[in-house]
C-alpha cells in the first residue's frame, strides 16, 4: 500500500513534508523550466519578501566553508508588488504550494506584508524571518529577543487568517524558550532553523572574504546544531505546534533524523546548488524509505526518536 506523506501545517495539508528553504530557490521559475514539477514538492518556500524592492549587499556574498556555505546577500529581492504581479501567478499556474517568507525593519512592515499575502489566493502560509534587525529598537534583530519575537507573531496573526510559520534564528540561544514565545504568541507552525552567523578570512589579503565582514552559515556544518534544537523545542513543548526542520539536510538519511527528532517537515537549502533535483528526489526516497521500513504514517517518524 502506498504509505502516508501527508502533513499538517496549521489549516494547510502539504501532500508531502519535503520543501524547499526560502533563499535558495528563488521564485521556483528556473528550478520548474529547468529541473522538474515543483508543484511535487510539499510546498516551495520563496526567497524573503519586503515592502520595497532591495538590492542586497556587495559581492563578495558568497563563500564556500568547510561543510558548508557563508552568505550575506542581504535579502536581495523583488519587493512584495513585484512579487505579487510577476513572481505569484506563475507558482499559481503550476499549483506550487507556495510559503512566502517576508522580513521588514519594523513590525508595522511584517503586519502590512502579511496582511496583503494573505488576500491572495495563491499564498498557503506565510513564514516569518525574524532573523533581520528592528531599526526602531536600535538594530536589534527580532530573532534575538523573545518578548520582540511574540510582540511581531502576534501582531501578524491577529490580522491573518493563513496558516503562520515562524523560522526561528540560531543566533539566540535559549531555543526552547524563544518557541514557547512565539507559539503562546500564535504561531501554528515554527521552522528552526536560520543560518548562524559567522565568518571567512583571506589569510594572504589579511581581509574578510565577504564584503560584508559576516554571514549566515549554511549546509552540512550547521546539521548537527539544527538538530539539536529541534529535538530541544520538541521535548520541552507543552503546546506541540509543527516542526519544520532545516539546517543542512543533503540526503534521505538526514530528513529521516530531523523528523526524528521531532520534526513534521523539512526544508532543503543549500543542498538545492549542489544538486538542483534534491528536493524532488527526496520526496521519492522518502517514500521508498517508508515502504522498506513498513512505515504507513509519516507521522509515525515525527520524534520517533528512543532516548
Ligand atoms: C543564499 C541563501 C539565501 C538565504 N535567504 C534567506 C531568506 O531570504 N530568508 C530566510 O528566512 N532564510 C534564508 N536563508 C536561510 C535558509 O532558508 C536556511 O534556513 C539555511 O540555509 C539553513 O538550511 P541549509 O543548511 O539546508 O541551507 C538563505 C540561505 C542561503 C544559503
């Protein structure tokens, strides 16, 4: 019999847990004219949307670490009209199960951003990257204090009725606590999660490789870290909300581990440069790997874990 993929995100049923992390996918255009049908995947998370167009930072913004990647291109997108004239109606076309992801300076810009998603019908959820400074609290990022974390998911859902995805930063470290915020403030889902920041030195130039000094750490470095906060937020829960696990997942064997440590679902980031099918093909091994293992649930692996 074939096996049970479905998941729950809030209100939204994703047919399978695999997405794919905001950043590293664009808009799904190239991805579906290239690679193959993204409307198979659990849902297609887009890069970070913001009020206004922006350019991002200088280049230098990428760097190849050991295990992973530096990033620092400062949240290069089209901006929320653009997005909704020319980037939407082609993942509506193809029946892309869409997230959008935004991120804003202050929590009047997630609240308008949130607002104007959620009366298109072409949005399923909307996740929230609080991994961005609050310009009126000094540069702050939201991410990094819990009290501002559940003062902008609050804010959010009382104005929506979509499903609200918080993707928590690593760069606080009391993760369990930053969740029991976010969820008491009216999170339905979290995804942990953000890259962690850090750096890359040119030795011979005496310079940092990135223009921007510092960037997010992505990929296989960053697994073991990602997993342990899951599976923290998962036991320490009182009030279960869906995990979406990220942070460096290459294989099959690697979604098996998060959503054994408690997650629902996953997101593939990095992985999608190295390999532009992984998504796609983690969604078949997923389910091979339910067959071979006589698993007729996916929820029979979520926090499966025997400690
Ligand atoms: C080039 C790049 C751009 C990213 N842009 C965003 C973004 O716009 N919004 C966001 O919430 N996360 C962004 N991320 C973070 C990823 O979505 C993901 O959380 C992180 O890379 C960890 O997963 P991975 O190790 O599988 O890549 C970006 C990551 C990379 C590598």
């Amino acid at each position: 019999m074939k096996p049970n993929l479905k998941v729950k995100i809030g209100k939204l049923e994703l047919k399978n847990p695999i997405m794919v992390a905001s950043g590293t996918f664009g808009y799904g255009e190239e991805f579906h004219k290239n690679f193959y049908d993204i409307s198979k995947l659990g849902a297609v998370v887009t890069k970070g949307i913001s009020l206004k167009p922006r350019l991002g930072n200088k280049t230098p913004r990428v760097a190849e670490t050991a295990s992973g990647m530096l990033n620092s291109i400062g949240l290069q997108n089209v901006g929320l009209r653009a997005f909704i004239t020319e980037k939407l109606p082609f993942l509506q076309r193809v029946h892309a199960t869409t997230i959008v992801n935004i991120l804003g300076e202050k929590i009047e810009d997630y609240v308008e951003l949130a607002q104007t998603l959620d009366e298109e019908p072409g949005v399923h959820a909307i996740e929230l990257n609080i991994s961005c400074p609050n310009v009126k609290a000094g540069g702050v990022q939201f991410g990094t204090d819990p009290k501002l974390a559940a003062k902008v998911t609050s804010s959010v859902k009382k104005k929506i009725k979509k499903p609200l995805i918080v993707k928590l930063s690593p760069n606080y470290h009391d993760m369990p606590l930053m969740a029991k915020h976010v969820v008491d403030a009216g999170a339905d889902a979290l995804s942990i999660m953000n890259t962690i920041t850090g750096m890359a030195i040119d030795a011979e130039k005496r310079r940092p490789v990135l223009a921007n000094v510092f960037g997010g750490l992505s990929g296989p470095a960053i697994k073991p870290i990602a997993l342990r906060m899951v599976c923290q937020v998962y036991m320490a829960s009182k009030k279960q909300r869906p995990i979406v696990g990220i942070g460096g997942i290459m294989n099959i064997t690697d979604v098996v581990e998060f959503l054994l440590a408690g997650s629902s679902a996953v997101q593939i980031g990095t992985a999608n440069f190295i390999n532009p099918t992984i998504a796609a093909d983690l969604v078949d091994q997923l389910e091979q790997y339910m067959i071979d293992h006589d698993i007729a649930d996916i929820k029979e692996l979520t926090g499966g874990l025997i400690v």
